[in-house]
C-alpha cells in the first residue's frame, strides 16, 4: 500500500535493509527487559512480535517505524502470569489488569541525507529528496544522548566532526520526539481511566472535510418476514437433481459417469475395445486406491500393479490386458472406466518412444 | 503519522468502547469514513464501523505486468492484509470475495491492459471485518477516480440459535451466532452482487436476512452520498 512500486510477498532490499535496522535498534540495545519475560526459567518464555504495517512511503520510512514500534512496545499490556511452584496461573484481561513490558530507554532513529559529497545535510528527508540524495546517514539515539545504533549506508566519506555534528542534532531531534510520545501515552493512559473512547476511531478528524461521522442508525427490519415470504412464495422450486453414489470400496466412491476420454484421436493403432466405453479422465491417485487397494469383488482377474513415475527414462512395467475384458466390462463398468485410463496414458506413452 | 495507527500489537482492547446491547430492533453501529489520507496511492479511504476499522488504497489504472494484462479490460487486484502475521488462506479466500464483487461495478473496458490494484489494511477487528472491507474498498474506489457503475456496501447479518437477527454484528455476537450472513449490495438497485455465509439456516431465514440487508444498505448509501457531498461543498 505505502507506495505503488511495493509490491506484496516480494521481500525487496528496502525491506530487509529496514528491517536488520529495526532489529539492531531495538533487540540489540536491550531497550526491552527480557529477562522480565521469564515465566518459567528454562520452560516457559513470553514471545513478543512486533508487526509493522508500512501505510504512506513519503520518504524516512526508517524514522517512522522506529517511533512506531517503541510507542508500540511501550503502549502494550501483557497477560499477568503467577507462578506457584510448579503451578503457572494466566490470567484473562478480564481477569487481572494487563501488566506493561519494563523497558529501559527508548532509542528513536533519525536520518541524514548527504548531498554533493557532504556539502548539504538534510535532517528527516521527503520521499524526493531521498531519490537524489547520495548517502544516509542513520543515528539511533535515546533522550539520554546515548547512541544506538548508526549506520552509514550510500557510500558517502563523512568528517568526523560531520558525524558529531549530527549526532547533535539527533540529540535535540530525540529529545522532542520523546517528550511527544511521552505525551500522547499519558493521553491514553488518561482517557482509558476515564473511560473514553480511544483508538484508531478517535483520531479520525472529525473537523476535516474529507472525514465524516454517522451516529448508530437503527434499521426497521419489521417487514422482512413478509418480504421474505413473498420471495419464497413466488420463487419456483429448485429442480430436482438426484445423484447416485455408487460405493466401491469403504472410503472410495463415485459419483457420475465422467466424460468421453479424448485420448483416442492421438495414436492410430489401438486396441478397439478400449475405446468404446466413455471414459473419464480419472485422477491417478484413484486407480492407485483401486488397484493396491482392496479389489472389487466381483473382477475376475488381477491386473499387474501399475508404476506410475514422472521419469521417462525408468523402465515402464507392460500391462497384460485383461483376461475377459468384455466380461468384466458389463459387470462393472465404472470400475473398468476408472482403471483404463490411467492405464492408457502409460501405455501411450511407450508406444510414442517405441516410435520414436 | 500522529495518530494515525495505534499499534495494539498483541491485545485487542475490545472492552472499551463496545457499543451497548442493542435492542430488538436492529441497528448498525457507528459509522465514520475518511478519505484522500495517503498521499502515494491514487485513492484512499478508512472505514470504521464501531470498533472495526479498515484502510484501503487504490492505485489504478496503472501499468500492468504483460502475464496479467487482459487484452479488453481492467485488470483487478485485491490485497488484504491482516493485523498480526502474514497473510493466509482465509485472507485469500477473502481478497477473492472482494475482488468479484469490484469487478462486478468497475467498469473495466474503460481501461484495457491496465491494472486497478486495491490494499485493504486492516486496523482493528471488532465484528463485520468483510463489510467493512467491502466498504472502505467502495470508497477508495471512489476517492480514485475508478469509473464504476454502482456503489456497492457489504452488510453482515448474525442469526442467534433462537431465530433473531442481529444487523452489524460485534465480534461477541459473531460469536455466539448460529449463521453469519454478508451480501454485497449494489446502489442503484439494491441487488446482490456477493455473498457469503457461514453456519446453519434455512432458506427462509436466508431471504429475510437479504432483506433486512437491502434495508441496512439504505442507509450505508445515504452515509455515503452525505459524506462524499460534504467532501465536494467547496470547490
């Protein structure tokens, strides 16, 4: 969704890149307590995931799911756990009041984008002005100046005080944007105790022209019973279909006749009898049932096992045709339908190498 | 993105502000719709129905890859993606409901060999997530510009063991239904473009839930004439 060249299941290089950041910033600074995830020491450990949902791409996506994702580990509220010796009690929200993750710091990533080898900075580039930038310049911090991770990526050859002087900023950046997210947590905090309303649903802008609200809206719904009752009334009745299932053996039955086999206008020489009845095509996987299986009770005689194999090259078992093959036929012939086919195929297919 | 998406990440809260029980007499919940909020995709659109909410984004008519392109029309697209974890067969399943039914209104031979992709993210699920799906995608598709022949909305409606019906249901009394019923209704004349059903229910049952559907649509229309009317006072 965030941009039209994102295209879904295709794991690009942005991708990855954003998330290995994501993953050094977070997991490897150790904002998160996870020994406070410990339920049972060596058996029971609570897992979190952390599922970002990438909206609008109009450039320093990398900020944004940085704030995005500790905002979001800072705002959510496990299950509480007990331990009782052996005993481990969870407890339902309902139940016990969520308990929060302990995190220790918040780092927040700030991008840099260098132009003209190093000339002009730009601080939180826009979508454009990330197409001709030539190097970025990451710096994850937290409000106690101390960095997380950095990371410089482009190629760009940057001074050492260039990079001082923009660890400076990121410290200011940092400090904001903390003090924002701080703000907006103890809002929610807030309007939860009081019971409000919070959510998604409240940030919609309700003063924008292009958002509008619409309170609960009952609906009369006294004459659908009359309604429905005409429909029914003078609707004709479905027709009749009657199927016949014809039960072979526990766990394999057949339903339908199946359609003329068009196998027979490949080759010309044929054996007549195999052609005549109407065939269907019949999934192999059917006959295999059919012929490993138990057999019908009433065939007389046993075909040869068929081996059926996607090489060519392997040796194909010839089949013998059956002993009374028109016997067989009147007395079942589904069955027959259901065998000759998939034996056709095999044996059409040593007679085209025989050919060739 | 300032509150815009308040990640739950695992907990839904869903206690907060569940709408009251509702009495016999059916009602819809809470509706609330914004459009044009992205700025990459040529239309956007976030449906909130109570406390389920859903954000789709068109892109279209747009170039399309030379093995999907269809040499007399439009070729559409639908991609949900759930909250939490990857994409799966019921996403799929979904996407394919929503898909017939856009290429049911799009008029798509307007734009051959062009690809018309519409993003459904889902927010928060609170009960009705196809319908809500179905409508955010109905105003995406509006917001984008998409020639179409028809709005269209999705209504749910839950059948509880006892033979009452519940129009819009919560996720609790999604819970508890016997049969859960959502149509696509389109908006000239209220037909049915899609529907898909879950559970027990007799044919009966079935047309009196399509009707009390065409009368929720009613109103889901009106909400959103008025809503696109207020977007065009001010030209």
């Amino acid at each position: 969704m965030a941009a039209p060249a994102f295209e879904p299941g295709r794991q690009s290089d942005l991708l990855v890149k954003l998330n290995r950041l994501l993953e050094r910033c977070l997991r490897n600074s150790k904002c998160i307590d996870t020994e406070s995830l410990c339920v049972v020491a060596g058996e029971k450990v609570w897992q979190i995931r952390v599922d970002l949902h990438l909206l609008n791409h109009d450039g320093n996506i990398i900020d944004a799911a940085s704030i995005a994702a500790i905002v979001a580990l800072c705002h959510f509220r496990r299950p509480d756990v007990s331990v009782q010796g052996d005993e481990v009690t969870l407890y339902t929200p309902e139940e016990r009041d969520p308990v929060p993750l302990s995190i220790h710091h918040m780092p927040i990533c700030v991008s840099f984008a260098f132009f003209q080898q190093g000339t002009y900075l730009l601080v939180d580039p826009n979508e454009r002005e990330e197409r001709v930038m030539d190097g970025l310049l990451v710096i994850a911090m937290n409000k106690h100046r101390e960095i997380c991770t950095i990371q410089s990526s482009g190629g760009i050859m940057l001074l050492k005080d260039q990079v001082l002087r923009c660890s400076k900023i990121a410290g200011v950046k940092v400090l904001e944007i903390t003090e924002l997210i701080q703000k907006a947590l103890e809002n929610d905090q807030k309007v939860r105790k009081e019971g409000g309303k919070f959510g998604f649903a409240e940030s919609i802008a309700s003063q924008r022209i292009t958002a509008f609200k619409m309170e609960k809206a009952p609906i009369d719904t006294s004459d659908v019973e009359e309604k429905a009752e005409e429909i029914i009334a003078e609707a004709e009745p479905p027709s009749e279909v009657v199927s016949n299932p014809v039960l072979w053996t526990p766990g394999t039955a057949q339903i339908g006749e199946g359609i003329e086999n068009s196998w027979g206008d490949l080759e010309d020489s044929e054996k007549e009898e195999e052609d005549e009845d109407g065939t269907d095509e019949a999934i192999i996987l059917d006959s295999l049932k059919m012929d490993t299986g138990v057999e019908v009770s009433n065939i007389g005689s046993q075909d040869a096992p068929i081996v059926l194999s996607d090489s060519e090259e392997e040796e194909m078992i010839i089949l013998e045709p059956d002993k009374n093959p028109k016997k067989i036929r009147t007395q079942t012939i589904s069955a027959k339908q259901e065998k000759a086919p998939s034996k056709k195929p095999v044996k059409k297919r040593k007679k085209k190498r025989a050919a060739n | 993105m300032e509150g815009a998406m308040q990640a739950d990440a695992k907990i839904r809260s869903e206690s907060g502000t569940e709408s009251g029980p509702r009495g016999p007499a059916c009602s819809l919940r809470h509706f609330a719709c914004e459009q044009n909020l992205l700025s990459r995709p040529d239309g956007s659109a976030s449906f909130l129905q109570g406390d389920t909410s859903v954000l789709a984004g068109v892109y279209g008519p747009a170039e399309v890859k030379v093995s999907k392109e269809i040499f007399n029309k439009a070729t559409l697209e639908v991609i949900l993606r759930p909250k939490i974890g990857l994409p799966g067969v019921a996403e799929k399943s979904r996407e394919r409901l929503i898909r017939n039914t856009c290429e049911a209104v799009v008029l798509g031979t307007l734009h051959p060999r062009t690809s018309i992709t519409v993003v459904l993210q889902v927010i928060s699920d609170a009960g009705s997530l196809l319908a809500c799906c179905l409508n955010a995608a109905c105003m995406a598709l509006v917001d984008a510009g998409v020639p179409m022949r028809a709005l269209f909305c999705g209504v749910t409606c839950a059948l509880n063991s006892d033979g009452t019906l519940v129009l819009d249901p919560t996720a609790k009394q999604e819970k508890e239904a016997r049969a859960i019923l959502t149509f696509a209704l389109d908006s000239v004349e209220r037909k049915l473009l899609m529907s898909t059903t879950k559970g027990l229910y007799s044919d009966a049952e079935l047309q009196q839930c399509l009707a009390a559907a065409q009368a929720a649509s009613q109103h889901v229309f009106r909400f959103y004439r008025e809503s696109l009317q207020r977007r065009y006072s001010k030209s």
